[in-house]
C-alpha cells in the first residue's frame, strides 16, 4: 500500500461529543484567534487563522514571498466578493499559475465562519495586503515575542514562525481539543492543513479527511 492510500485508510478524525464538535471547535477558535491577530497586528497569525475559515493556499495569503509564477499576493489576485447572499474569496490568478502557461481561470470560494463574522474576514484580508502589514518589523521565531503579543511582518523563506512560533501558537489556541485521532499524521496543525480541513468541510458534517483530499473540493470558476 502506498503512502497516500494509507493515509485514506486511517483519516484524521474530529471529535462527535455531545458538549463537543471538532470541527465547530476549530471554526471557533480560528475567529477568536483571528481578531487576536488583528488587535496586535501579527501577520502570520492571521494567515494560520485564515487558512481554517476559508480554502486557500498558504501562499496566497503571504505578500512577502514571490510565488512560482513570479507574481506576489495582493488585491490583484484576491479580494472579497460582498454581494447578496455570496461571501467568498475570489481567486483572480491562481497560486498554480506558471508563466508561459495557458492562463488558468478565476473561482470563488466560500467562507466557513458565522455571518456575523464576514466583516472580521474581509478586514483580515485587507490588513494582509495592506501597506502597514508590510512596514511591520521582521517576522520573528521566538515564542516570547508571541507570548507578549508583539507585532510580527510576513513570514520569510527562511519559515522562522513556522518553525519555531507554530507549533507554541496551536498549543495557545487550544486546537488539539478538537482531535478524535491523528492516525498517520505526524505534522498536527500546520497552515497545509487548514486548506484540507476547509475543503473537506462542505463534503461531510464531520471532517474525517487527509491532505490528499483537498485538491478541487471548493473550486468554482467564477
């Protein structure tokens, strides 16, 4: 049995328990700490938080680093769609995007939170795009920093909140709470994950799912 077909076989599992549902839990707790993220202006934070409310590469949300196709994340290649009954994040030029390929076209993809709550998202994009997100002082990777809620630009290459903040980070928040079981998952929480967890949460009341089951899942061409 190869890899990815063993991972289906034992999928993460979210808790079911009467006082407890997982994956509420982590909808709850990706709002709570989004706004945190906001009030102190911690990047990173906002961007983990985001992964969990709405499907979408990490990248995409990241403004510092170029991504493959040579353009970098901003208002012309996400913004918010308002209108109606539709809130969603409209991807105007994919992450999968390669130049000197045949131009792939535009989705939406729904958000998860309460509708009470769009406006939080919509600000959180706007804070990651903005020009006061990038005047921030360097991303840092000490969970001290954290700890005294200091502001923190835009994770680098060198991934030093991922390495050494997140794993702190989803402690602080609390996610583990949601787990049944981890099966094969060796990496817990990361912002790959979220893209999963979203996905998979229009599929099924409770997300039983592996990293392999993200792909396609929320998209719609616009």
């Amino acid at each position: 049995m190869n890899r990815a077909n063993a991972k289906i076989q034992k999928p993460i599992t979210f808790k079911q328990n009467f006082d407890l549902n997982g994956a509420d839990h982590v909808i709850s707790q990706s709002t709570k700490w989004l706004r945190h993220g906001l009030e102190f202006k911690m990047v990173p934070l906002v961007e983990f938080c985001l992964t969990y409310l709405v499907c979408v590469r990490p990248m995409d949300l990241n403004t510092i680093v170029q991504r493959q196709d040579g353009v970098v994340a901003g208002p012309s290649t996400h913004a918010i769609l308002n209108r109606d009954d539709c809130f969603a994040l409209a991807v105007k030029i994919s992450s999968k995007q390669r130049k000197h390929q045949r131009e792939k076209p535009a989705y939406m993809t729904p958000f998860i939170c309460k509708p009470e709550d769009y406006p939080l998202m919509q600000r959180a994009l706007e804070f990651l795009y903005s020009d006061e997100a990038k005047t921030l002082p360097k991303c840092y990777g000490s969970k001290k920093s954290f700890d005294r809620n200091l502001p923190c630009g835009a994770e680098t290459s060198n991934r030093e909140w991922s390495e050494r903040v997140q794993s702190h980070m989803v402690q602080k928040m609390e996610l583990e709470e949601a787990i049944e079981t981890w099966n094969d998952n060796k990496r817990g929480f990361t912002k790959q994950l979220g893209r999963s967890f979203v996905a998979r949460s229009f599929a099924a009341p409770a997300p039983r799912f592996t990293t392999e089951q993200s792909s396609g899942v929320h998209e719609r061409n616009s």
